[in-house]
C-alpha cells in the first residue's frame, strides 16, 4: 500500500462521509429530525489482510456513526451504520482466490 493509496481510500471512505453528514446537519438541526445511513464494511469490524487501509477507513466511519449518534439523537436525528459482509465487487474481485475463500467461509449463509 503506498501512501497515495491510503490516503485516497481515507479521503474517500470516511472524509466524505463526514463532510456529507456534516453538510446535511444543520437542516436536520433545524427540522429537528432527520436520518443518516451510512454504508461501511464488515472489514471494519473484523479486519483482513491486504486492506489495511480500507479497514481503518471502515472501521473510522463505524466510530463516527456512533459519536454523532449521540451527538444529534436528542435532537430527532438517528444516524446509522451498516457493515454488509463479502459482496462481490471490483475491489473484490483484485482479492486473491484464497482470500475470496477465507471471506466467503466467513458468511454464515
């Protein structure tokens, strides 16, 4: 993993979802409601080699979904996260078939 890469996959997977939480807050503050689903990786909850850095952007976005939890939820504001499991994509796809069969294993159905 080069240093580009990290921090591109930072950049994308947990500074944009805080700039677009953070862009949507005030209206949500204001109407006293509002709803914030974000999308993360079970990778982040459990971590797996090779994506090291797509794992601590997961896991950083699971952390912040819980912080402005709490932050906003007396205000009306639910803010969630969800951690699907292995889902075949490109990225996926570029994993190595014994790592593609360690995660598959890995989903009870």
């Amino acid at each position: 993993m080069t240093l580009v890469n990290g921090t591109l996959t930072i950049e994308t997977d947990l500074s944009a979802v805080y700039r677009t939480c953070k862009a949507v807050m005030r209206g949500m503050m204001k109407a006293r409601r509002g709803r914030i689903i974000n999308i993360a990786s079970v990778v982040g909850v459990m971590g797996n080699a090779g994506q090291a850095n797509y794992a601590a952007a997961k896991a950083g976005m699971i952390g912040f979904t819980k912080s402005l939890a709490r932050e906003v939820g007396s205000r009306g504001i639910t803010v969630n996260v969800v951690a699907p499991g292995f889902i075949v994509t490109d990225m996926t796809d570029a994993l190595g078939e014994a790592a593609r069969a360690g995660l598959l294993a890995q989903v009870p159905l």
